[in-house]
C-alpha cells in the first residue's frame, strides 16, 4: 500500500488524549484504575507505520473502547526517560503500547506493536483489559486478606489485653484481699495488745492489794507453797495456815512483779488459769477461794499446778 494511501482524513475519530506528561498518565490511570494505552512517535515526518498506528486508532468502535476504559497519552519518543522508552518502544518508534499501571511510580506493558490494524489492536486490548481486571481482584484479594490479617493480629492484641488486665484485676485483687488480711490481723493483734495490757493494769492493782496485806504473825501456823509455772519455773511463799486460796490466787497473778521473783525476767502467767494440787492431784476450785489453806490440806506445805486453760 502506498504511503498516500494511509494518509488519515481530517474528519476520522481518535481517542481523546491526555494532556501531559507520559509519568503524570500512568498516575492518572492508575488512581482511576484504568489501562494505560501509550502511542510513541518519532517526532519526525511521519512514515508509513506511524500513519498505519494513526489509522488503527482512527475508526469508532477503537475510540470508543479507548475513551470508555483507558487512559490514552500520545507523544514523541524524545519525550519519554530511557527506562520508558525501553519498555514501550524498543523496537523503536512508531510504537503502540498496552500498560498496567502497578503503583503512581511503577507498571507493566502488557505488549506493544510497531503496527496492527483495528481488529487486532481490539483484540490485544480486550485482553489486556481482563488482565487489568485479574490485577484489580488479586488487589482486592490481598486486601482482604490484610485486612482478615490484620483483624487477626487486632483480635490477638485485644485477647491479650484482657488477659493483661485479667491479670492485673486479680493481681489487684489478691493485693487488696493481702491488704484486708494484714488489716484484720493488725486489728486482732491491737485488741489482743489491748487485752494484754488491760490484764497488766489489773495485775499491778492486784499486787498493790496484796502487798498491803497483813503477814501471818510470828510463831502462827504457815504453808509453804511451792507453785510450778506452765514455762517450768518454780516459785514459792509462806503463808499463814489461815489464809484463804483467794490470797495463793492473787499471788499467782500478780508473781512476775513481787520482789522474790525479780530474778526471773520471763516469767508469764497465762491470761486465764486454774491451780491444781500436784498431789494427790486435784483442781482447786473457785468455790473453795474462801476456804482456809489448812482446810484445803495445804499446811504445812503443798506442791501446787498452774495450768493455762487455753493449752
């Protein structure tokens, strides 16, 4: 066919082009995820192929197809940086491209042609159209799948949150219950110091009441007792044969502060107690408290128990 032949008429469709640079194209369909179709020139005079390129592009359902689903950039060789030059052209100019677009910065030529005709440019372009397609559902698969990612990792980070405050709460919790426990035995322990120091004051009056008692006469009939301790001490008295075991009581309470006993600094009498003869064995009871010693067969001398209630 003569060059003349080819030779475009002023009238013909052509794909509306984009008014630009080929880098500022390829963004554009990318972010509006179209195909990208580039067609290099020479510059120079125009040669055959060149106006075959024209006229592939020049009939309606061409320009329709391309306007509707593609982004079409149309410039001279010496427009392009080498790398694009390379990929879109390198059997040189003329040359008709079909991009992908992959990123603003980056993309794939699905193929070029120095030359075709209208029913096999439809056809690589259909082609490339499903492969922009496939693109766009892996895209959108991925992005799924990140998103399923990263939903999982999100779960994961929340599970172990709970988990973390689980264990904070109960950490809390136990330090609360260690806190109620330590103040419930600082309660305990106050009231039992209190109590302990309410027996002290009682004793020390005991001591004074039975220090102010009258001693048994001279030449009057005594009982030497002798009263073993819950510790293992041994301590003992003389009293008059007619003294009552109300006395022997008081002198057991209030023993550790008579001055007989200054040589035993560890000497303690249990809160509540009862006095036992040693033999033959017998409790002394309560009711016999205003009974006299002789009475109670503890003159001339008697061995006496004293036994903590609470052991």
């Amino acid at each position: 066919v003569a060059a003349a032949e080819l030779q475009p008429e002023p009238t013909m469709p052509v794909p509306r082009p984009f008014h630009g640079t080929f880098e500022t194209a390829r963004t554009e369909a990318f972010l509006s995820g179209r195909l990208l179709v580039a067609a290099v020139h020479s510059g120079a005079a125009q040669s055959k192929a060149e106006r075959l390129m024209i006229l592939t592009l020049a009939t309606e359902e061409v320009t329709s197809l391309v306007d509707e689903n593609a982004v079409f950039w149309r410039g001279a060789a010496t427009e392009l940086r080498e790398p694009h030059l390379q990929q879109l052209a390198p059997e040189g100019a003329p040359s008709l491209a079909m991009v992908l677009p992959l990123a603003i910065d980056a993309m794939r030529v699905l193929s070029h042609s120095q030359g075709m005709g209208s029913d096999v440019f439809i056809g690589e372009f259909v082609t490339a159209l499903g492969e922009v397609e496939e693109y766009r559902k892996a895209l959108e698969a991925r992005s799924v799948s990140d998103a399923a990612l990263l939903r999982m990792e999100q779960d994961e980070e929340f599970a172990a949150s709970l988990a973390a405050d689980k264990v904070a709460q109960e950490a809390a919790q136990a330090a609360n219950s260690l806190d109620e426990a330590a103040a419930a035995l600082s309660a305990v322990q106050a009231a039992r110091d209190q109590e302990a120091e309410q027996l002290t004051k009682k004793r020390r009056l005991l001591l004074d009441e039975f220090l102010s008692e009258q001693v048994p006469p001279e030449g009057s009939s005594t009982a030497r007792l002798m009263l073993r301790l819950p510790g293992g001490q041994r301590i003992q008295r003389t009293f008059g044969a007619q003294d009552k075991l109300s006395k022997v009581r008081r002198w057991a309470e209030c023993c550790p502060w008579l001055p007989e006993t200054s040589a035993h600094q560890d000497l303690k009498i249990p809160a509540h107690f009862e006095l036992n003869l040693a033999f033959p064995r017998r409790q002394l009871a309560s009711h016999e408290d205003e009974m006299a010693l002789s009475e109670l067969g503890l003159a001339p001398s008697a061995a006496l128990l004293l036994i903590d209630r609470a052991a």
